[in-house]
C-alpha cells in the first residue's frame, strides 16, 4: 500500500445519507502514516509470516503497501468517488510482488481481513474522537471501506494469481530444460547452477527409466505423485513417452506396479491396453551417465515392447541383445526369411496358426504343455507339429534348432 497520489478523474459516488463530515476526512488526509505504520505493525505482529520475510527490507514495503493503500481509501471517502480502474491495476501490483518474493497466498488473504479490521476501526475511531456519529454515518462509512478493501483484495489476489502462474510456467519450462540437457550429456557449469536456482536436487546414482502411457494422459503429475517417495524428476520425451530419474536404490519392479495402478484410475476404467510400460537400464552413477542411461531405457522399452506387448516392464540386459539384432532390419529379416520362410507363405490365417504353434512348442517342454497353452486338443497339436517339419524341414525335438526357432520368432516380433 506509497504517499497518496494525484486525484484521477473518477465518477463521484451518489452522496451517501450520512457522509463523513469534511473537517474529519481533512483530519484523516493528515493521519494516513500514522494509521499505516499502526497497519503494518499490526501485520508484522499478527500474521504469520515464514522467516524469510522478516528483513528489515521486506517490512519497509509493507509500510510502502499500507500508506499507499490508505492514502487512497482516505481520498476516496474525502472525495466522496468511485474505485478508479487505473488505481486498483496500481494497487493490485502489489499482489504481484508478493508472488515474485514467495509470499504464500494464505499470507496475503489473511494480511488484507486483519487490514479490514484495523482500517476500519482508525477510520470509525477517527470520527468519533470528534463526538458522536450518527448511525446511518457509521453504516455507509464501513460500507465504503468494506467494499474498497474488498476491491483492492480482489485486484492483488488476481494479479497474485497471474503471476504465480507465470512463474510456475516459466519454473517448468527451466526445469525441462535443465533436464533435456542431461538427456544429451550437457552437464556444463552454467546447468547446475540453473538447477540450483530451482532448488532441483541433481545428486547420483539415478534409476533412468522410459515410460510409455496412453495418449491422453497426463502423465507427469501423475507419475511424480506416485513416485515422489523417490525423488522423481520426469520430463517429456515424445508423445506418450516420457523419461523418469529416480533415486539410485529405486525398486523399479514396485515403483513400475505403483505407478500403473495411478495411471490406470486417472484413465478410467474399461481403457483398453496396459497403463504403464517401463524400460530401464543400468544406473546412472553420474551426472555425464544420464544420457546414456537414458538412451538404454529407451531401447529396452522400444525392443521390450516389440518382444513381449504384455509386459510391463522391460530390462535392457535381457532384451538388449535384440535391440543390436533389431539394428540392422534388412539381415534381420533375411534371417526371418531364411528361418521361417515356408510358413510366412501359407495365407493369412494358416501361417498365423502355424506361427502359434511354433511359439508355444520352443517355449514349454512338450507337447502337452503347448496343447494346454493355446487351449487345443493335444491331437491338434501333433497335426500341426507333423506340418511345420514338412514346411521347416527341421526337428522340434532337436534343442538347438529349437532355440533356432525361437530366436527367428523374437526377431519377426522385431520386424513388426
């Protein structure tokens, strides 16, 4: 709240029943430090401000704030005029100060009721030093105070409002920033210093995960809810992909279950697909290691995927060998050719049941087994095992041809 100012044009207010007497508002222009020192040492006493607003600077513009505002509610009711848009901006930046500094919200709501309180009691106790006001005086006098104070909280909490979301948004964009840089291995001078004026804790090992969700889902708030026990920064890869740094001793498995059941409720019930997929690789001991870890993770997910679609969670040390294999499509597809060719030529439908077929049988331990896992008669089983060693010229019982076999199935689930 600075010295009155000059005396914009305003439209005068209809003349209240009982207005105070010009003589008071005269005594009241020449009181406005004193009420606002009483203001702001009322709110220095009783406001619970965070200790890093106690400094002699930050109570100096309080005082600022308190004349300033009270210099102009005193011309108001001197002038007997209405609010003035220019003047409540003026006032209102206040509010935006505030916000620049960190003051809380709930700091500054409960500064401008107690402000209600004292002005109106230095205003009414003003006039009545004078002798006794009549009723309808004291009634459109706390009328007109009322209604500027309520005026002049709604122009500050609004530009409070607007300014703390556009240092939050300005917050966010400097924080992804910081953390696309690690993404590409710059960990120069000037990118710790930018995160430590964001309080961002960069401090090794990291767990670096990708994370897969549905398009549509918000996931960063999400996640880091979830995940805020550890220490999760996410940034935004690609649509639906996002990567995740967590603390080093992170359970990944836990955190992979905890952060699909989040996802899972804030999408809905009867969405179609896993929730959350994960990939991840080895930590990142260093700050210099994030990128590559981050490079693994991406891989493990992108090759899990491809591999396994139902699988939550991929680990790149178990999938990473196919992500080489999957590096160079055109010999990996002539090594599907070369493997599985006659049953790639069959149709449509007679290939993918033979290719079913093949899966099951180098992935369990007989027939019976594979019988039981595709839900057939273990006869069917047979047939069909008779046609793939006409097609492949190969024997299922061989555990070399058989791995042959499988590892011909990963690399087509590759090329998909």
């Amino acid at each position: 709240m600075g010295a009155a100012r000059p005396r914009p044009e305003q439209t005068p207010l209809p003349a209240p029943a009982a207005p105070l007497p010009p003589e008071i508002t005269e005594r009241l222009l020449g009181q406005v430090d004193r009420m606002a020192d009483v203001l702001a040492r009322r709110l220095a006493a009783e406001i619970q401000l965070p200790a890093g607003f106690r400094s002699q600077a930050y109570l100096r513009s309080v005082v600022r704030a308190c004349r300033d505002g009270v210099g102009a509610l005193v011309l108001q009711l001197h002038d007997q005029r209405r609010h003035h848009t220019a003047e409540l901006a003026r006032l209102g930046r206040a509010g935006e100060r505030q916000a620049e500094m960190g003051v809380p919200l709930e700091v500054l709501l409960s500064a401008y009721r107690l402000a209600a309180r004292v002005v109106w009691q230095e205003v009414i106790g003003e006039a009545s030093r004078v002798g006794e006001l009549e009723p309808a005086t004291v009634l459109a006098v706390s009328e007109q105070v009322l209604d500027y104070l309520d005026q002049i909280s709604g122009a500050v909490g609004r530009a409070y409002l607007e300014t703390r979301e556009r240092l939050m948004r300005q917050r966010d964009r400097d924080r992804n920033q910081v953390l696309q840089r690690l993404l590409v291995g710059d960990v120069a001078d000037e990118v710790r210093r930018l995160a430590a004026s964001l309080e961002l804790d960069l401090t090794p090992p990291y767990r670096v995960l990708a994370c897969s969700v549905p398009l549509g889902v918000d996931a960063e708030p999400i996640l880091e809810a979830a995940w805020s026990g550890s220490r999760a920064l996410l940034v935004s890869d690609e649509p639906g992909t996002w990567i995740a740094l967590l603390r080093g001793d992170a359970d990944v498995a836990r955190l992979a279950r905890e952060g699909a059941a989040a996802v899972e409720r804030a999408r809905g019930d009867g969405a179609a697909g896993l929730p959350l997929r994960v990939g991840f690789g080895p930590p990142a001991a260093r700050l210099e290691d994030i990128a590559g870890a981050a490079r693994r993770a991406r891989r493990a997910l992108s090759t899990g995927t491809r591999l396994d679609p139902d699988a939550p969670l991929h680990d790149e040390r178990e999938v990473g060998i196919f992500a080489a294999l999957g590096s160079d499509p055109d010999e990996l597809r002539a090594h599907v050719e070369q493997v599985l060719g006659p049953l790639l030529h069959v149709g449509r439908t007679r290939s993918s049941m033979l290719l079913d077929t093949l899966e099951a049988l180098v992935s369990s331990r007989g027939v019976n087994e594979a019988a039981a896992q595709l839900g057939i008669h273990r006869h069917t089983v047979v047939y069909r095992v008779q046609r793939l060693r006409d097609l492949l010229g190969v024997d299922l019982d061989d555990p070399g041809q058989r791995h042959r076999l499988w590892l011909a199935l990963q690399a087509a689930r590759l090329l998909q």
